[in-house]
C-alpha cells in the first residue's frame, strides 16, 4: 500500500511513501504522518491519498509514524483546503500550513478558575439574607439570571470582595463552587453580560423565519443581510446559532478583526456560555494548538474569530455568518494563499451545507451585485431597533471655511467646535473621527518643498509629536525630526496635514476642561488597551472619543449624540479602484454611530471635496445611489465584479532588474489568452517598500467568459 503525503513546503509537488506493515491498518486519507523528508531527518505531512499502485519509478521511502488517530479535517474541510489551493494558486502544503497549527504535539493545560453557581435557597432564607447580609443578598441576586455557573473573578464588578463573599455563601450552602479550564482568551473579555429579554420585530421575525428554513433544510443557502447599524443583526445571528445548536449543527462567526470580538463574544458567550470558542492570532502557539484540538473534537458549538476561524476543524457546519463582509481584513495579503475568507467562507456554506450570511449595514459592492444578479438572497432591515431616528447630516466645505477664516491650516470648522461646546454644556459625549495617526503625515522644508521621506520606502515619513520622532508607517523606520532641511540647510522645517494627534492638540486648546481618549494603532498597542479605552468611554469617563477606523465599527454607545469627520477625503485619492468605495463605506459607518439611543444625532463631515459622490451619496445616506454610480463605473473599466482580477508582483533591491524580470516574465507566457487583458509590468502603486523596488503585472478577464469553470464556485462571488 502506498500514500501520497503533502508537506507544508511551496511545490505542488505530493510525495509517495510506502505504507509499512504494521501501519496498514490505522493509516487514513486526512491524518497526519511523519516521513523522512529531504535534508531534515523527518517531517509532518498529512495524507492526502491512498493507493495500491507504485506510480513512482525512483526509491519509495516507509512513512515512519502515524501521528493522529482521527482525521484532522473531515470531507468538507479538506474539500476546500482543495479548492482553496486551486483557486488561489498555492501548493497544498502551503494551505496547510494556514489550515493546520504548526506545533500539534505541544502540550499545554489551561489555567483553571474557580466558579460559582447559585443553589435553589428557600425564600425565607432569602428575605434574611437581604435584611442581615445585604452584600451577600446582592450576589445571590446577580447569580439568580444566571443558568450556567460563571467564574467567581466575575462578582467583583457586583461587589468588592467576591472571593470572601462567595466562602461565606458557600458555607452556607446557597452556592456551589466548581474547578474549571480557563479558556485561552486574550481579547480582554472579563466580563460576560446578562443575557437580554429579546422581543423580536415583526421585520426581524420575517428574516428568522426565512432564513430558519434553511437550517432545516441543511442545504447550501447564501444570503446577504443587509441591515443598518443597531438593527438587530447580531440578535438575528445569536437566534440562529441556537437554533443550529437544536439541530445538533454548530457555527462559525467571522469578524473582520480581533478587536471587535469583546464585545461580539461577550454577547454570545451571555447566551451560550462556554460553548463558544474564540480563535484568534494573538493565541500563544501552544494555546492555538490546544484549542484547535478542542475543536477538532467538537467541544464548542460556536466558534468566533478573525478571518482564519474559517479554516478551524468545525464538524458539521450548520451556520457561517460573515458580520461586516465588506471589511478589507477579511482578504489575507501575505503569505499565500492570498484568500479571501468571505469567497472561503460561501464555499464552506457550500461544502457543508450551511445557511452561510454575509451581512453588514454597508454590503461590498461585490455582494450587492450579486444579489442584484440573483446569487445571493437577500434580507433587509431598514430601521434600527426600537426606531431610533437617523441623525441629522451636516457638510462642511472645509475650502470655503479656511478662506472666510483666513485660516488655512485650520483643522476643525467652526460648526463642528459650536456643536461640541452644545454636547459638553450637556454632558452628551461625541466621537471624532481622524483616519490617520501621527500629527501630520508630511513634513517639509518651506523654503524649498523638500519632503522628508523614508529611505527604504517610497513614502513620507508621518511626524509623531508626542515621542517627537519621524516613522515610517510602513516599515516602521524611526528617527529623530532634522533641525536642517537635508535639501537646502535651511532650517524652516514645519508639518503639514492633520493627523490624530494634531486634532488632539487643537481640541485641548480649544476646549482645555474636555476630557479625550485617543485611540490608534499607537494607544491600542498593549493587551487588552481597545477594550479599556471603550469601556471607559461608555461608562462617562470622557467626553470625546477621537479616533482612526478603528472606532467605526461594532461600537454601542448611547449616550454620543455628534459624530464629527474631521477629513473625510483620506483614502479617498488612493490609487486603488476601491478608494471611493471604501471612503463611502466608512464615512457612512461612521454617521451611524451618532444616537443610537434615545437623544437625535447630528454628525458634521468635514470635506475638501464636497461634491465627490462618495461624499456626497454617503452624507445623504442614500447607499443605492452611490453604488449604482461605483458599478458603472467598474463596468466600464472592467473592474470586479465584473471581472476576475489577478495580480503578479516582483520585487526586488535593484530596479532595473525587478522590472527586466518582470518583463521576461511577461515574455516567457505562452499562448496568452485574447480575452485576458493585461497591464503592466508597471511600478507598483508604492514603488519601494523596505528597501525593495516593487514591480506589478496585473490580468483582467471578464466574467462573461467562463474559464476555470471546475474551480469557481458557482455563485461567483469574486
Ligand atoms: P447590529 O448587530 O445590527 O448593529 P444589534 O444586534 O447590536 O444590531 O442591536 C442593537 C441593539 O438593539 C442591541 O443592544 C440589541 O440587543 C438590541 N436589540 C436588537 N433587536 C432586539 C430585540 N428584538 N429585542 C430586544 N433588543 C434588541
Ligand atoms: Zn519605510
């Protein structure tokens, strides 16, 4: 007998072992081998094939050991890890290697926590606990709206000393104590909320009742949610993994980053408890290996993670539900495969069988067209839950405003400071938004215009007042701001354009008694810092939360009645065909955010370019509009959806040879299909990362004309 073995190695190739013997009989396609391999003495593979013919003529080498007793996928997911590496042009292996944790064999043992569980306490007991021991009465009380036991470290937000507390009514007999694995769990989520009376809407029952015949049916069923901030989509997914639970199926949620599952997990871990797992990429090695394993033997029924939960071992996929599918941190951009995990994630729907959702309040342009198309169904709810109002929309024409204040530096129009003065007389709260971190992402020499620029990267260096340091934002290169400009000597060096900190700056100024949280890549670096910022702004701690995207997304907070867009034009003149989209997309997400609770929004969006239509459909908050302009747009220059895109770059330390190897490249394509159009080689967009010169070929095919026909899934999703 013989097996083919795929190595995490970057071949195609898939190598033949024989089977020894005393093997035969445990070896099964999907469990992983060690084999000797190459120069190492021995390497892990999996099987990927078993047969009884030698089709190799050279030396066959004996696989050495078997290394799992169970597959570590079942059909479905190897069928996609398949597909995968097809569709996307990667070895097997190499799909692996993202699909599987390197260090299987680790050991590790989760810490455990201590947890409590009220006992049923006649009511008289009860009534004297309330009059003779009213901190005890209190914990009983919270334990009360809980079913399943939580951890004792959780009663110190009821009460100051739960662990004293928690003896003392143990003693007693009211609680019973219990050992437990803590779960590997970096995303700062200490706290689980109480789970919520929910009393669906007439529109929310309609989608639970359609989308529900789906779970039944356990067929392949794609849909788009399209529904606005706070209308009760993450109630909707909540709903449907208990009812896929029921069916004895399980669930996969995908958010588009780490940070947004806090609260998303806290929400279902409410409902669920410690049936939902969360995967994430800040896990030790050890701890993914572990809970990876767990998964693999069907330990959680949910699973919610970042874009590579998609590839996790969940058996029997019931429901896959991609919140915010339009995010670009759903498409993996190095190392390969270079995936996206909402197409990975309608093919896992598909293999498995599964209601699989994309859903957001501002759809891809690429989902909206396929729902326009008929391929994927479609579900919407058009207002938030309980009917809070859409806010109020103010544009700024910041060109004008700096002419009639004279000021042309000026950073914040005199309409957004009035209407923050308003919210701080009030004590409402705003958030602001910056996308850019830094103080300003240029600086230059105002006698001769020289910009300073990182050597190793073809970009300008971002000016960070606060360490007083010059970065590269791109390779992270530092060094301290010149007093001389490097061009002329002269020593007029000054910043230009606005970044978080500069907004920060002139806010103080302007308004010295506000209390303001920054929240960037450059306050957000510690564990668990973005939960800490946003629990301190929602529980009143301050005034102003300001902001790059990071605060646009996920955010609940019902006390923020303005919402201010400082620059609404970043990223808007980005050379990438997606710019418009993506500054829509933002900028309408981000208007959403202002009251979410019972007081009106106003949001003010401060633009140079106030009659761009990404600006403009996004103010109006009219989404057909704009995205009626934008697929006319990539229609017409053969942009996705309307066409499949691949992109080839070299790079390199000496240019002349990046794009002399590009060319040949080019050359050296045999048969160049006619309906395949090509552009380039042409320097990349950026030109120069890290010291590498960057050259890139881009193919464009229509969809009208079906080529990988066998490997692309049917619903075209991309
Ligand atoms: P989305 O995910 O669409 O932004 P959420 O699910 O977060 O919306 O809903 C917004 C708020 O409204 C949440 O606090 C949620 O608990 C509440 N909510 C939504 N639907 C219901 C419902 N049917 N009954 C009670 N509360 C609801
Ligand atoms: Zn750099």
């Amino acid at each position: 007998m013989f097996a083919d073995v795929s190595f995490p190695i970057s071949t195609y190739r898939i190598f033949t072992y024989r089977i020894p013997r005393r093997l035969e009989q445990i070896v099964q396609v999907g469990v992983r081998v060690s084999a000797p391999f190459g120069a190492r003495k021995k390497a892990q593979g999996v099987i990927v094939n078993l047969h009884g013919k030698r089709r190799f003529k050279g030396k066959i080498l004996s696989i050495s050991n078997v290394l799992d007793e169970t597959p570590i996928f079942d059909q479905a997911l190897w069928d996609l890890i398949n597909w995968v590496s097809r569709y996307y042009l990667t070895p097997l292996g190499q799909v692996m290697r993202t699909a599987v944790p390197s260090e299987l064999t680790l050991s590790y043992t989760p810490p455990e926590q201590l947890m409590i569980k009220a006992n049923i306490v006649p009511v008289s007991d009860m009534l004297t606990l309330s009059e003779k021991s009213p901190k005890q009465y209190k914990v009983m009380e919270y334990l009360s709206h809980r079913v399943d036991p939580i951890p004792v470290a959780m009663l110190n937000s009821v009460v100051g000393n739960g662990w004293t507390i928690c003896r003392a009514l143990e003693k007693k007999g009211y609680v019973t104590l219990s050992r437990k694995p803590r779960l590997p769990d970096v995303s700062g989520l200490s706290f689980i909320p109480l789970p919520k009376q929910i009393n669906f809407s007439a529109a929310q029952k309609r989608i639970l009742d359609d989308l529900g015949v789906h779970l039944k049916d356990k067929k392949f069923a794609p849909y788009l949610l399209h529904g606005v901030t706070g209308s009760g989509k993450t109630e909707i997914y909540i709903h449907l993994a208990n009812q896929a639970e029921q069916e004895g199926r399980r669930s996969i949620m995908l958010l588009p980053e780490i940070s947004l599952t806090p609260q998303f997990a806290g929400r279902f871990r409410a409902v669920f408890g410690e049936r939902v797992a969360i995967w994430h990429s800040q896990m030790t090695t050890a701890e993914r290996a572990w809970t990876w394993k767990q998964i693999n033997r069907g330990a959680y029924t949910i699973i919610v993670g970042a874009r590579s939960v998609i590839f996790t071992p969940v058996r029997n996929v019931g429901l896959i539900v991609v919140d915010e599918e339009q995010e670009s941190g759903f498409k993996q951009e190095s190392p390969a495969p270079r995936y996206h995990a909402r197409d990975v994630a309608l093919m896992r729907g598909k293999l498995s069988g599964a209601l699989t959702v994309l859903a957001g309040a501002t759809p891809s342009l690429e989902s909206y067209y396929n729902h326009a198309i008929g391929k994927l169904n479609y579900v919407s709810l058009k207002i938030r839950y309980g009917g809070a109002k859409y806010p109020q929309v103010h544009v700024v024409n910041m060109m004008v405003e700096r002419e009639e204040t004279g000021n042309y530096a000026l950073t914040l129009s005199r309409l957004l400071v009035e209407k923050m003065g308003q919210r701080l007389k009030r004590g409402e709260q705003v958030i602001l938004l910056q996308n850019r971190r830094g103080f300003s992402p240029i600086i230059y020499c105002r006698t001769c215009g020289n910009v300073e620029m990182c050597h190793q990267c073809k970009i300008s260096l971002t000016f960070h007042k606060v360490e007083h340091t010059l970065k590269c934002h791109y390779c992270n290169f530092r060094k301290s701001v010149p007093e001389t400009c490097r061009a002329c000597g002269d020593t007029k060096i000054v910043p230009l354009g606005i970044g978080t900190q500069k907004v920060e700056e002139n806010l103080t100024e302007l308004f010295p008694e506000m209390r303001l949280v920054r929240m960037d890549l450059d306050t957000t670096r510690r564990k668990g810092a973005y939960t800490r910022i946003l629990k301190k702004f929602g529980s009143g701690d301050y005034h102003v939360l300001l902001g790059t995207q990071m605060i646009a997304k996920g955010l609940d907070f019902e006390n923020v009645t303005l919402v201010g867009i400082i620059n609404a034009d970043t990223g808007l003149y980005l050379p990438d065909f997606r710019a418009g989209e993506r500054t829509f997309q933002l900028v309408y997400q981000v208007a959403g955010r202002s009251g979410r609770g019972r007081k009106p929004g106003e949001v003010v969006i401060q633009t140079n370019s106030p009659d761009n239509p990404a600006i403009q459909c996004a103010a109006q908050l009219d989404l057909k509009k704009y995205y009626n302009i934008c697929l006319n747009e990539r229609e017409e220059l053969l942009y996705p959806p309307f066409s499949w895109t691949a992109k080839v770059e070299f790079y390199g330390k000496r240019s002349e040879a990046v794009e002399k190897q590009a060319e040949t490249f080019l050359g050296n394509l045999q048969d160049k299909p006619k309906h395949i159009k090509i552009l380039g080689p042409a320097p990349c967009p950026i030109e120069r990362i890290r010291g590498n010169f960057r050259y890139q070929i881009i193919f464009k095919s229509s969809k009208d004309i079906l080529l990988i026909s066998e490997s692309s899934p049917v619903f075209t999703a991309l």
